[in-house]
C-alpha cells in the first residue's frame, strides 16, 4: 500500500520528555547523530522545531513514512514567552501540508499552572479542530496503565486534560521501557492516522494567531520601553489563556495614546525650541536696531546741540547787526539834521552876500582903510561888510564840503544797512532750518524711543518663552527620572521574584524611588508565586539605552535655554 508521508508534532511543557519520546518513536538512540537533544531541569534543549523521518510497520507489513517534530518546550525558564511562541511556531517549515497527529506531552503527577496553560496555548493555535487529531501522552509512568485511570478519575485537572484531548491516551515510562513505549507510540499515532481517515489538520487557524502575535508584538515593540510592560505582560497571558484579545488591544490602544501625546508634547518642546530660536534671533536684530537707534539718537542730539548753539551765535550776531543798524541809522538822522543847518547857514550866507553887494553900489571900487575907523570913506563899516561876506563864503564852501561827505556816510551807511539786512535775513532762514531740523530729528527719536520699547516687549514676550521652556524641561527630566525608576522598579521585582521562584531569598541595593516604583511589579510576582505559577521578569533589552537616549534630549533643550539665555544676557 502506497502511503504519502504522515506528519506527527510532539508539543507540551519543557522537562516533560518530548524529545525522549520523540527519539523512541523516531527509532532512534538519544545522543545520536540526528537524534533530538535531550534536556534536563526546567531550560529546554530544544531552541526551535526540529524533525526526524522514519517508518512505522502496521499491521499487514504496511509502511507509513512519518515525519516527526520535535517543539520547543512551554514554561522555558531561560526564553521569554514571545521567544517560546516564535520557537514553538517554526513547525510550520517542517510540516507545510499539515498535520496527522499531535502527541501533547505531559509528565505524571499533580498538574501545575503552567502546564495546564500551555494545553490552553495549544487549544488556541490549532483550534477546535484539533481534539480529535491530538492524544495526550503520559511520561514517567512505572506503575500499570490501571493506576493512572484511577488517579485521573480523582483528580479534576488531569481529566479536563484528558477530555478536552480526544484522541486518546497512553502511559509510557521511557527510561526503563523504550521498547514497550515506542509500540505504545507507534499504535497511538496510526489510531489517530485512522480516526481521522489520514485527513490532516490544517495550519489556517494556526497560522491566524500567528500573524495575530506577530502584528501586536510590532505594535508592541513599536511603543517606547516604558510604555511595552502592560501590553507585553498581556499579549504574553493571552498565549497563556489567561487574557483575551480584546484585553490585549484596548491596552495597546491605551499605550499608543500615552505616546501619541508624548509626541505631540515633543513636537510641541521642538516647535518651542524653534521659536524660541527666531525670538532670539529677532531680539538680537531688534537690540542691534536699539543700538543703531541709540547711536541715531546719541548723533542727532548732538547735531541739534550744534544747531541750537548755532543758532544762538547767528541770534547774538543778529542782536549784533541791529544795534549796529540803528546805530548808523541814528548817524544818518544826524547827518541830515546837519546837511540841513548847514544848508540853512549856506542860503543865510548867500543872502548876506547880496544884500551887502546890494549896499556897495555896483562896482565902485573900496578901498580899506588902514585904520579902524576912517572919515574919508564914504560909508562907514564897509571894509567889515567885505570881511564879514568873505567869511560867509568860507562858511559855505565848508558847509557844502561837510554836506558832501555826510551824503557820501548816508550813502555808506544806507548800503551796509541793505548788507545787514540781507545778512540777518540769511541768518533767520538758516534759524527757521535749524529748527525744522530739530524738530524732525524729535520726531525721529520719538520713532526710535517707540522701536526701542518695541523690542523691550520682545525681550519681555521672549523671557516669558524661556520660562515656560524650562517648566518643560523640568518636566522632560521628571519623565525621564520616573521612566529610569519604573526599570529599576522592574529590575528589583525581577530579581526578588527569580529568588522567590527558586526558593531563596534575593538582595539588592536600590534607592526608595527604584523600589517604590518596584511595588506594585513585587505585589504581582508574589501573588503568582503563592499560586504556583513561574514568573518571568526582566528589564527589556534597550531600555537603558532610551532612557540615555531622553537624558540626552533633555540635555540639548537644557543647552538650548542656556544658549538663549545667555543671548538674552547679552
């Protein structure tokens, strides 16, 4: 009978003999070559699925090639439960046409939490579907098969086991009877092969949680290291059965909003930051415009100084020239009232001339006597008549000289006046200038006192900016504390809970801060410890790293303000 090959997984918890079943199923010695590795304790030999080809002869002679996997074991102390699952699911390569059988594995005796949690991960990979494809074997089995039916009957967990699975069972004891085990093995498998037509299981609800897992661990892995705890301690128990998807998604969903709004709260310090580079950058430019105004201002005033003093000497000269002006307009007036007497003694003179040629007849010669009086003239006083007419000529001739020469000072006077006037009419238009200039170069310090104040309020609006900055860096660095405290909260509760779950006691030095952020983490592992479950705790790989990551993030900002403030100092 010509048989295609028939596939059988061998699944269950670590330290309960899968790979010694497997290897006398597979008809092959442990240690080996090609033979499954075989652990002890609680740390599983087995990393990753690993198969082996052999044949088993039925009834009739007839040959049934098989392929046996070997799994890695649930519950190893040394993987973390993602690992476990990412092990446990490389099956898939060895058996890409599904399976035949699955053998579930389970050591004699009182069945733990864990053990009893990985036949729920089981349940959940494979599906409803299952039951009749899987068989529970029994290991470390020394009495009759009578025995174990009794015991199972007693006790609760071991018959949920044994109902849920409806393939069957055996009770093998491998170490003293391998070759009474490998027919128990051999039988169980064909009875299942037969049960179920030679139909195999498919790998489509298998490979859905797969996905499933694989997608939420992204999402997961995708959150910052303080943020992955809650939902990974979730995503963990639901491999467990004892959390649901919905449990799961809703935490993720929860921790991607924490992250969110710490990457708006991020955006938000950069935005900050950027802004408060452009405030300083404008303060510097409106400091260097209050300088450029001072200078301004500083250069104006003098200028104004200089005019106004400017101004004062061209008043003082012009006070100057209008003494000087009615001062020669004073010697003007006199000047004429002068030409005027004189005139008037001229015209007495000329009178007098006539009037004395009028008494001497026409051109009788006179002759002066010698003596002051003579009786031989004929007219008594005549040579005094002729002295007093010279005389009179002499005081008109010098009357029309002095008449002269005070027209020719009038004149001079009258064209410095035009002189002086046109001077002080100069001198106003440069004064009315001056005072156009001061009061423009008013208005512009008036424009520069405003730009200053301008940039006295951005300063003020800038400083206002640097105090928030740093509540918001202050803030960072608590976030970062509270961050570096919940992983040494962790590292504390993992170490306590390793000696708790070993049976001894852990020390460890740390400060209040570490420990009372390990509290609620301890409160956790000792309730799982008193219930007899393994706990499994540990600071993520990376954690550190982005702690030292938002230290130095805080470190920048913290520069930054340093920066600005020191910008601000200047």
């Amino acid at each position: 009978m010509a048989c295609t090959r028939f596939t059988i997984l061998m699944c269950g918890s670590t330290g309960a003999g899968k790979s010694t079943a497997g290897n006398i199923a597979g008809n092959i010695a442990s240690g080996q070559p090609g033979a499954f590795k075989v652990g002890h304790g609680t740390d599983s030999e087995t990393k990753r699925s690993e198969a082996i080809d052999f044949n088993i002869v039925g009834p009739g002679g007839i040959v049934y090639p098989c392929r046996l996997i070997d799994t890695i074991g649930f519950g190893d102390s040394e993987l973390k439960p993602e690992k476990q699952f990412e092990g446990f699911s490389t099956f898939i390569d060895l058996a890409p046409g599904g399976l035949n059988v699955i053998c579930y594995v389970q050591k004699w005796g009182r069945l733990k939490s864990d053990e009893q949690e990985a036949m729920h991960l089981v349940a959940e990979a494979f599906g409803a579907g299952q039951r009749t494809h899987t068989a529970v074997v029994i290991t470390h089995c020394t009495k009759e098969d009578g025995f174990y039916e009794e015991e199972i009957k007693k006790s609760s967990a071991w018959s949920r086991v044994i109902d849920y699975f409806q393939g069957g069972r055996i009770y093998i004891d491998s170490q003293e009877q391998p070759e009474v085990a490998r027919t128990k093995l051999h039988q169980l498998m064909l009875h299942i092969i037969q049960k179920n037509n030679s139909e195999k299981l498919s790998h489509a609800g298998f490979e859905e949680a797969v996905q499933y897992r694989l997608q939420k661990q992204q999402l997961i892995n995708a959150l910052p290291f303080d943020l992955r705890t809650g939902p990974q301690t979730i995503l963990d128990e639901l491999q467990q059965g004892k959390k649901s998807r919905s449990e799961l998604e809703a935490s993720i969903i929860q921790q991607q909003r924490v992250e969110a709004r710490r990457q708006e709260q991020a955006r938000n310090l950069k935005k900050a930051g950027e802004d408060l580079q452009d405030q300083i950058g404008q303060t510097a430019n409106a400091n260097q415009r209050a300088e450029e105004a001072k200078r301004k201002t500083g250069e104006a005033e003098e200028w104004a100084r200089a005019e106004a003093q400017k101004s004062a000497d061209l008043l003082t000269a012009n006070q100057g020239l209008e003494g000087k002006l009615s001062q020669a307009k004073m010697q003007s007036e006199r000047t004429i009232a002068d030409n005027r007497r004189l005139a008037a003694e001229a015209a007495q003179a000329k009178a007098d001339k006539e009037r004395v040629e009028e008494k001497g007849g026409g051109n009788r010669t006179i002759v002066r006597c010698t003596r002051s009086e003579c009786i031989c003239c004929e007219r008594s006083g005549a040579s005094v008549v002729l002295g007093q007419t010279a005389n009179a000529n002499q005081r008109a001739e010098e009357a029309n000289e002095k008449k002269d020469e005070a027209e020719k000072r009038a004149n001079a006077e009258a064209t410095r006046s035009v002189e002086l006037r046109t001077t002080n009419q100069g001198l106003e238009d440069e004064l009315s200038r001056a005072k156009k200039q001061s009061e423009s170069t008013s208005a512009e310090n008036r424009r520069l006192a405003a730009e200053v104040a301008k940039g006295n309020a951005d300063k003020e609006s800038l400083e206002q900016t640097v105090r928030a900055l740093e509540a918001q860096v202050k803030k960072s660095e608590q976030t970062a504390k509270d961050a570096e405290a919940s992983v040494n909260g962790w590292a504390i509760a993992s170490a306590v809970a390793t000696g708790i779950a070993a049976g001894g006691v852990a020390f460890c030095t740390a400060g209040a801060s570490e420990v009372a952020r390990g509290a609620l983490a301890l409160k956790t592992v000792v309730a799982a410890v008193g219930a007899g479950a393994p706990v499994v705790l540990g600071v993520r790989k990376g954690g550190e790293e982005k702690i030292q990551k938002a230290k130095n993030e805080v470190e920048k900002s913290q520069k930054l303000l340093d920066d600005a403030k020191k910008k601000l100092g200047q």
